[in-house]
C-alpha cells in the first residue's frame, strides 16, 4: 500500500477524543458479516495508564509513543477476546511487515505535511458467534487532520489451537 496517495483531510484541529472522521473510514471499510457486527474504537495504550492515544506506525504495526508497546493489530491483541491471528489481504495490500535490519521510507508513513505521530482508529468485523472475521485500521494526523486508512478490510486468519 503506498501510504502517500490515500491521504484526505478530516476536521483540523478536532479534539484528540473524538476523531470521527476516521472512525467513519474504518467503519465503512470493514466488511461486515451477515448475522454479525462491527465495533469501531479509537485505540489508546492501556499499558501507559494515562490513556495514550498517538502512536508511531512501523512496518504494519502501531506503538504507543509513550511506552513502545505495539497495538497487537497483525497479532490479535488489539482485541483481547479473540484468539491470536494472522491478517491477510482482502481487496487491497497490507502494509509491508517484512523483518530487517532497519525501517524503509515506505515502513514508516508520513501524513502530507512530515507527520509520524497519529491517533488509530480500529473497526473488527465479528461473525454471528464473535469470532473476528476483518479488520480495518485508519490513521489521523492529530496536527493537521490528514488521514489515511493503513489496513483496508484485512481478513483475520485464526492461528491453529
């Protein structure tokens, strides 16, 4: 996915609690299941206790700016009922996840104006039963309302038990 051609602009200077923008992207990018639902949330680090919400985004993955800590998107710990899982693409590219010595540009998105620090924005497709079918995952720029959606419809695949 090339990061630098998907950005629009959502409401500059919107309060970093409620970014609905985004929120909207990720809700109608996610395919929902028939007989299931879809749950949209923007992400904040539970790890920091203060409730952390910007991230840096890194080879398909988001880390909270306070602690580090990953997201768990391309694992499954974003959603801690669920079992672990791996992603795979639906209609479009993952971002590149690829292990190596260091970060490539393309690893590393940037909104239009430079910016690597952004609110996440999570929508989960469940099945009737809750097990987690896709995922979406948006980026906002809490700077300059840029946003991007850096997973699009990824359909969860469960690891074997």
């Amino acid at each position: 996915m090339d990061h630098g051609t998907v950005w629009t602009y959502g409401a500059v200077g919107a309060p970093a609690a409620g970014p609905e923008d985004v929120l909207r992207r990720v809700r109608g990018a996610v395919r929902g299941e028939p007989g299931g639902r879809v749950e949209t949330w923007v992400a904040e680090c539970t790890m920091c206790g203060a409730g952390e919400d910007e991230f840096e985004v890194a080879k398909g993955e988001c880390f909270c700016v306070g602690c580090c800590i990953p997201l768990g998107i391309t694992d499954g710990d974003v959603c801690p009922t669920a079992r672990r899982w791996r992603l795979e693409p639906s209609d479009a590219p993952l971002p590149p996840s690829s292990p190596g010595p260091g970060f490539e540009p393309p690893d590393l998105p940037r909104c239009p104006a430079g910016h690597d620090v952004f609110q996440v924005a999570i929508a989960l497709s469940f099945t009737g039963e809750g097990e987690v079918r896709g995922i979406s995952v948006g980026l906002r720029c809490p700077v300059d309302g840029a946003l991007c959606l850096y997973v699009d419809d990824a359909r969860v695949v469960p690891y074997a038990a």
